[in-house]
C-alpha cells in the first residue's frame, strides 16, 4: 500500500541516519538515541536535552523564552503497531507522566520483553502565569511527508523508537 | 456500501483564545460514516450484514457527544480550566451550516470553541481488505462579540489498526468501539493542546 518511492526515501534517510545523528524535531534524545536502539534494560533511564536550548534563547526574537518559568517534562511510551508498512503507528499509551522534573526519566513499572515502543517528550512551563507546552518530539523526515508534529494528520508516525531487550 | 453517521459539537474555552470559561456546545446534525473500498470474496448478504453491523455501532455510539465529551474532560485537565458544555440547540443543526453566538455574549461567554465530526469511515483496498479506521473532525473557534472566527482547523485520525471488516464487527464490534475511543482521546488531545497549550520552538532542531 505505500508508494514505492516512499519506501525508497525511507531507506535512503535510514541510511544517512546510520552515517549521522538524524534531524529530529523537538527535544534530542540523549538515551536512547531517537531511531529504535536496543536499550539495556526493561527499566530505562530515557534521558534528552533540557528545555531551554541555547538554540531557543538564540532565536528567541520574541523573548517569550526568557519569560519561562518551573519547566518540567511530558513523557509517553507507546506500543508501537506495524499496520504493513514501514511507518510506525503508535499503539496502546502504556505509559505516561507529566511534570517530570528533570531532563530524565527511570521507566517505573517494566515494560515487555522484546518489543518495539515508540516515545517522545515535550517541555511543560509556565509562561505569563499560564501553562503551556511544545510539540511532541520526534524524528523529522525529509520534506517531512505530512508527519511533521503540527501535521493535520493524527497520531504522528515519526516518534523516536526504542526495542526492549 | 455502509452506512453512516455523523456528528456536530461545539466547545467553549478560555486561554489563548480570551477569557471566561470554556464552553461545549453539544452535537447537532448528521455525520456520515461508511466503509470505503471493502471488496470481497464474502457472500454479498454476509458482507452486507457486516456493513450494517458497523453501521449501526458507528451510529448508536453518539460519536459528536463522544468527542465533545472527551474534549472537555482534556481541557479540564490540561488547562485547569471551566468547561461547559452549551445545550444542542446553541450549536449548528447541521453539517454546513453555521450558527451566530452573539447571544452568548449576554450571557458572559466571550468565546465559542465549535467541534464537530466530519466524516468517519473505515477505509481499505482490494479483495477482503485490511480497513483502517479513518476520522475527521473541525473546530471552529468563534468570539461572541461580533460573531468573529479567530481559529478553524481540520484533523484526520488515521489509524495503524488495521483488520478485516469481518473482525472490526466481531463481538459486537468490540475493536471498532476500541479504535473510536481511542481516535477520540487522540482528536481531543490534539485539539487541546492547539487551541490551549502550544507555544512553537524558536529554534528548529536542525538550526543549531
């Protein structure tokens, strides 16, 4: 059912993905890495980058960024489901948690044996007194292909991937 | 080919979108749902009781209310906010239309969030095929001074499940009632955090 040039896309961002870190939207990954690594435990520690980058103050043209106050982290952990493609679908929510304080999270009840899961994170802040949020993150594909977090299409097909051992 | 249902809401907020409390408008009209290319090698009369089997969940199940519902649950949660669902003659009665809700204004409600479901339909190709759950809802955000549109928007669910429309009626339909909650939970998570809670990066991650 997917078009054969997609397919062909697909392996050949795969590949340069194997040659670099591949281009993610949102928060970085630090464990697991974003494209579907074994991790060493049934309980991970998944760990990414804090919220505000360097990279937002930068480019804060606006200054809301400097105006962000007690940030904390969403985590999700999905089943992941095939559907015959090469697109991951996100499953059953299996796990979930919010206000995470730190950029680092121990898996609190054991995930299964073997399997493929997909996660991702997002900063939660305050900001003017209100709460707010970012996108999802997730692996950015090339001319993004409509799985871009924003995308008029849900759930995303491009959250990052991990395999239980 | 099946048939099909449809569904109109309508919410009400606060947040980004200025002020009082959050509204929902209940669900008015029809919405049409379906199965889309759902050929096989099936007696036709067992395909067509299959149909009308999916049908009639798609139809029994209040999929307008179902959505307008968990919005407001999400909203509450996520936002803290108050959320009120409107009576369903505040909303639109039918699928093209539009209502004013400048007379909610009077009533202290400065703006209208309008949900409704578009389409819903479990979609596949070829000879007994996998179908996939496929749903799609618009929001229409409206202040009610002056009737002004500040927001619309569309979303598609489409859903990784795939099974035969024979196994999506099976047991009462119990994995096509699965998938509608969860495309449900999905849109109004979505939608929550679009209208409420997103603020976009200032940096690409590709840009540092």
């Amino acid at each position: 059912m997917t078009p054969r040039w997609l397919v062909c896309a697909l392996l050949c961002f795969c590949t340069a993905c194997a040659q670099s870190p591949p281009p993610v939207s949102g928060l970085r990954p630090a464990y697991p890495e974003p494209w579907g690594p074994k991790v060493d435990s049934l309980l991970p520690t998944l760990r990414w980058e804090p919220f505000p980058r360097p990279a937002d103050l930068k480019a804060d043209t606006d200054g809301w960024v400097a105006r962000v106050r007690s940030v904390t982290y969403d985590l999700r952990i999905w089943r992941t489901v095939k559907a015959g493609h090469p697109f991951m679908y996100p499953g059953d929510l299996i796990y979930s948690r919010d206000g995470v304080p730190e950029p680092l999270h121990t898996v609190e009840t054991p995930l299964a044996q073997d399997t493929s899961y997909l996660w991702s994170i997002r900063p939660r802040f305050e900001l003017d007194g209100e709460v707010r949020v970012t996108e999802w993150s997730m692996l950015k594909f090339p001319n993004e292909w409509g799985f871009a977090p924003r995308a008029p299409r849900v759930p995303p097909l491009a959250y990052y991937r991990f395999r239980t051992p | 080919m099946g048939a099909a249902y449809t569904i109109t809401g309508a919410v009400a907020l606060g947040g980004g979108y200025g002020g009082v409390a959050g509204i929902l408008l209940s669900p008015v009209g029809a919405v049409v749902g379906s199965v889309v290319g759902a050929f096989t090698a099936d007696p036709a009369a067992i395909v067509v009781q299959r149909e009308e089997t999916a049908r009639q969940i798609l139809t029994n199940r209040a999929l307008q209310e179902a959505l307008r519902d968990r919005l407001a649950a999400a909203g509450r949660v996520q936002t803290g906010g108050k959320f009120v669902v409107l009576a369903d003659d505040r909303g639109p009665a039918a699928r093209d239309t539009q209502v004013g809700y400048a007379a909610l204004a009077q009533e202290g409600i400065g703006t209208v969030l309008e949900v409704r479901v578009d389409n819903v339909h479990l979609e596949g190709g070829g000879i007994d095929p996998p179908l996939a759950l496929r749903m799609t809802a618009r929001t229409r955000i409206v202040r009610t001074a002056g009737d002004l549109e500040l927001y619309a928007s569309s979303l598609t669910y489409s859903g990784g499940e795939q099974h035969t429309l024979e196994e999506w009626v099976a047991r009462d339909g119990e994995l096509l009632r699965r998938e509608l909650e969860r495309a449900d939970a999905i849109l109004a998570e979505k939608i929550v955090d679009e209208v409420f809670l997103l603020v976009l990066f200032p940096a690409r991650s590709g840009d540092k």
